[in-house]
C-alpha cells in the first residue's frame, strides 16, 4: 500500500512538472509566433508606417513612447522577454480577459483608452513600464 501511494505521488508530480513546462514554455512558443506573425505581416502590408505615425500623432501613446524609450536601458524592468510579459498578462489580466479585450478592440467597442485604463487596473506600474519598453521595441526594432 505504501509503494502505491509513493507511486501516486511521483506521478502527480511528474503531471504537475509536465503541465508546468507546458505552460512554462508553451507561452514563450506562443508568444514569439505570435509577435513574428503579426509584426511581419505588418511590415510586409506597410501597417506599421501606419502604427507609428499613429502613435506619435496621439498624445497619450506618445508620452507613453517617450517613457518607453527613456526606459529601455533600467535593468530593473518587471519583465524583458515576450514570454515573460505573456505569462504576467495571463496571469494579471487573465486568458479570457485578454481576448475579450482584444475581440472588443477590432469590433470598435473598447476604445485604446479603456485598453489601456483596464490594464492599468491589473497591472503594476513596473510591469506597465516594461510592457510599454517590449511594445517600444518591437515597434522600432531596437
């Protein structure tokens, strides 16, 4: 009996492992197709252009750039990976969450500034810094 319950235990761990390295390196993979899928094609339809002048045309988002390339060089971010920003957001904001944002965004029901005041709720002021640099970045490539 006692070698079947240590059986089970070492089994449960090993699941739990599993499912933590799925998780672990599961949202760094999803994480960096998603940004190279959507920066490419970005690039490739001359979108980008588009984001930046954006961007810099909107007050708000431009402090917001100003801020992000100010601090780009701290060493003290939150986060300096996709992945890691991925697992915060999932973890913060929430999975669903994140997407409803998104589906409410392309729909034009949820404004950039409701984005942007939702996050602001879930986030610290440390990971929004961070996000802001990891957004800056793969905007201007640097």
């Amino acid at each position: 009996m006692k070698k079947l319950l240590i059986g089970l235990v070492v089994l449960i761990a090993l699941i739990g492992g599993g499912l933590y390295a799925v998780y672990y390196f599961g949202t760094e993979m999803a994480a960096d197709q998603v940004v190279e899928s959507v920066t490419s094609d970005m690039k490739e339809t001359g979108q980008m252009d588009q984001v930046k002048t954006y961007i810099e045309q909107d007050p708000v988002l431009s402090s917001y750039l100003k801020e992000a390339k100010a601090a780009q060089d701290d060493e003290n971010l939150a986060f300096t990976t996709r992945a890691e920003a991925s697992r915060v957001m999932i973890q913060k904001v929430g999975i669903s969450e994140l997407r409803q944002m998104q589906s409410d965004a392309e729909s034009g029901t949820l404004s950039e500034q409701e984005v942007i005041q939702k996050l602001e709720q879930s986030l610290t002021e440390e990971e929004l810094k961070a996000l802001k640099v990891l957004a800056y970045k793969e905007i201007y490539g640097e």
